[in-house]
C-alpha cells in the first residue's frame, strides 16, 4: 500500500475509515533528520487514534521556515522515510508554511503537536475543537532537535578548520 498520498486521495481514505468507526490523527512538521525525539513523539501521537496522518512541510515551505540552507534532504526522501515507520498510516506534503488549509481540508479528530508548541499556539486548534475534536500535546524530548544535531555536525567537522 502507498502511505504517500496527495490530499485528495488522502481525504478518500480517510473518509472510508471514518465509515468504519476509525478515529484520525493529524500531526505535521519538517521532519529534516529523523532522529530519537521524532520517533518517539510519533509513536506516543499514533496511541490518540486509530490512524495517524503526517502532513509533511515541501521543500519550499521548509526553506521559508528554517532559512534558505534547509531542507537537509527532499521532501521526497522525508516522505518515504517517515512512510517506512510503521505507527504513520499515511503521510502527505503541503506547501503552506502552516498546515491550517490542511487541517480544514480533511478535519482531523484529534491534532497532535510537540511540547515545544503551547496548546494556545497550536494552528487550526479552534478549527479541530469547533467540529468536535480535540488538541493533543507531547511533551517533548530534551536536547533532541534536527537544529542540535546539524549544530553538533558544525562543531565536530567546521570550527576545526
């Protein structure tokens, strides 16, 4: 099965398996380099729903977010990664610099964030409470950031030089 699907295609599925009862999960971000704080959010956001959607910022979107040297792989590469995990049931790309159009899109029964974002700060929470859903927060994984690991990168392999 291809977990990597267009919204349209995605939105088909996920409304088949809301006819089967199936609760759905909607998380999002960058997701430049996989690394331990990653899995382990993802693994804790799958336990909120039967089936857990990763909306995964473009190359572009990433660019206006993280400054014009990331992403450090494509979105394509991301997109099959995170595929491979097996608690991600589906996973899509988006080109906005916030996920908002997405989430209204295919209206999600539970959002889920890190702990780096406030719940009051979370986009598309008043959308997810206002058709009935709820908004879900991981705490995050101290020290466990693409930005420490491609800072550590920089120290061991640029100041020498």
């Amino acid at each position: 099965m291809n977990k990597i699907l267009d919204k349209k295609a995605l939105l088909k599925k996920l409304n088949a398996l809301r006819k089967k009862g199936k609760k759905i999960a909607f998380t999002n971000g960058c997701f430049d380099i996989l690394h331990v704080g990653h899995i382990r959010y993802l693994r804790e956001a799958k336990k909120n729903a039967d089936v857990l959607v990763l909306a995964l910022n473009s190359d572009s979107s990433v660019r206006s977010i993280k400054g014009k040297k990331r992403p450090l792989m494509t979105e394509k590469e991301r997109a099959e990664i995170l595929a491979a995990l097996e608690f991600i049931d589906f996973v899509t790309i988006f080109p906005e610099s916030t996920p908002l159009k997405l989430i209204n899109f295919l209206k999600p029964d539970v959002l889920i964030k890190g702990g780096d974002w406030p719940k009051d700060k979370v986009v598309g929470r008043e959308d997810v409470v206002k058709w009935g859903g709820k908004v879900v927060i991981i705490p995050e994984v101290e020290g466990k950031s693409t930005t420490n690991i491609v800072e550590k990168i920089k120290k061991l392999y640029c100041e020498d030089k």
